[in-house]
C-alpha cells in the first residue's frame, strides 16, 4: 500500500528540535533574525512572505518584514539590502521572488551578504555547495533530503531521477544527493524539455523528483513500481471551488500513488519542508554571526 509522506508532520517535529538551538542563543544574549523584503503586489508571494513571518513569530526568530513599492528604483531594493546585511540584529535576509522585470534578480542574489543568504543562492554558497561544503542547503532541496530521511528511504545506491534544471530546486538537488554523505551518495540524473525519452528515464528511478513546474505532468506511466515520488510543484489550476482553483502538483498523484511505494502530496508534502528549513538555516546562521555553538536537529 501507498503511503503519503507527511511534510506537515516532519516540518513540525523540526520547528520543535529548532528549541534547544534558539534557546541556546538566547543563553547568550542573542535572538536570531529573519528578514523578509517584499517587492511586489502578487497576492501569492504577499501569502507566502506572511507565512514565513507567522512561522518566525512560532519558534521564536525575530521577523522583520521590508515591504517596497513594486515601481519604485531597483536601487530602493539594493539599498533596503545593503542596510540589513549591516543590520546585527538581522541573521538572515529573504528576498522573496519574483521582482519586478526592471530588477535584476542575480544583482539581488549577489548584493546580499554570503553569511546571511538563507537561502543558499549567493553564488560564493552555490559555489560551497557544488564543492561539497556548503554553508546553507537550499530551503526545498533541503526539505526533500530531510523528508527522505524521516522515512528511512535510502539514497545511498539509489537512482535517483530529477524532473527540472532549475537552480533552486534541481540543480541543488542534484548537487546534494551527488555528495558523499549518508543523506547523498545517490546516482542521479537531471531530466528536462530536451531529454529524450523521458518516460524511460523517469520509470528507472528508485526517487523520482518532479519539479519542473507542469501541472500533474508525471503519471502512473512514468512511475516505476515501488518508487518513491517527491512532487516539489505547486500549481494553481481552475477548479469549481469557492476561490475559483485548486493547488495541484506537478504529479497526477492519484495516478501515480498506484505505483508507487512513497508519495508526497500537494499541499502538505514538501511546501511546509521549504518554510520549516529557512527557519533552520536562520537558526544556523545566528550561530555562525555570534559564533555560538548551536545543536541543529
């Protein structure tokens, strides 16, 4: 039988092993800080910003939320950056994207400090990564490791085939199930609109990881027996529901739940992993500002 793995429960049990790291600091003096910088109107990213603040206030990071007129200068955005990395009460800093089309997404990335880039995209952090000594993971990359990890599936050995390139969930990906780690160690193929038979490469796998943005796009024919399915996509699809849509992964879960032996699905599958591991890196971050010794779970 399938069993659905349960990104709610495990990213509480982390919010939970986060306490003894928080108290740890506040021993010292310190209270780790997140801040998150809005630049847009999409009530989507305005949602997503608002949860990352409640999950703060949660396991007790200071939430410091920065929100900037869409049509004002991107050096409004460079600027609000350049004061929170001289912020000392401020650990991590969170650009939330997408931004406006006349701000350069890599000029934001690489304004913000290595130390408090939470979530691991400065290219000095991508490049600590690839080389197998990284500072922070990526959030949902991350998340997906740890979810593996809570239902003893093993990576070691494993083939393991990533559906999407993007560079912040399958390149990172890729990179990390590569390492030579307990929680790596994988064979690992990065799948994408130019593979060709793509069906066959996905069948193959032990872990199959979809993110590649396409509503339910991976079925039961595209699952090998037994697999293990990681649907990373969130997507909004019309639906005769009171909001007018319903969320949807990239994974026909139904479908492909007749094949295989794990699952996630969408909502409460990696999404709440993503949030729970910022909380993580900040926590982590804090203790590298303060030079703390900080026990993460």
């Amino acid at each position: 039988m399938t069993e659905d793995i349960d990104g709610n429960a495990v990213a509480a049990d982390i919010r939970e092993s986060l306490a003894e790291g928080i108290e740890t600091l506040e021993a010292e003096g310190v209270t780790p800080g997140l801040a998150t910088v809005l630049m847009s109107d999409d009530p989507a990213s305005e949602t997503y910003v608002s949860m990352k603040q409640r999950d703060c206030e949660e396991v007790g990071i200071n939430g410091i939320h920065v929100e900037i007129d869409p049509d004002a200068p991107a050096e409004e955005l460079y600027d609000t950056i350049d004061d929170l990395n001289a912020d000392p009460e401020v650990h991590g800093i969170l650009v939330q994207m997408p931004v406006p089309d006349h701000v350069d997404d890599r000029q934001v990335l690489r304004s913000i400090d290595p130390i408090k880039d939470v979530d691991g995209f400065h290219p000095e952090n991508v490049g600590r990564l690839v080389a197998g000594n990284d500072r922070y993971r990526p959030c949902t990359p991350h998340g997906v490791q740890k979810l593996l990890e809570a239902y003893d599936i093993e990576t070691e050995g494993a083939d393991a085939v990533i559906v999407g390139r993007s560079n912040i969930v399958g390149k990172p990906l890729a990179n990390l199930l590569l390492q030579k780690a307990p929680d790596g160690n994988a064979t690992v193929t990065v799948c994408h609109s130019r593979t060709d038979d793509l069906e066959a490469k996905c069948r193959n796998a032990d872990i199959l990881v979809a993110a590649a943005g396409m509503p339910e796009f991976i079925d039961a024919e595209m699952v090998g027996e037994g697999a293990t399915v990681i649907d990373v996509g969130i997507n909004r699809v019309d639906a005769d529901t009171e909001k007018g849509y319903e969320l949807v992964g990239d994974v026909d879960y139904d479908s492909a739940k007749q094949q295989a032996d794990y699952i996630t699905p969408v909502p409460g599958g990696v999404g709440p992993m993503t949030r729970a591991m910022l909380l993580y890196n900040t926590v982590k971050a804090a203790g590298l500002q303060e030079d703390v010794d900080v026990e993460l779970p």
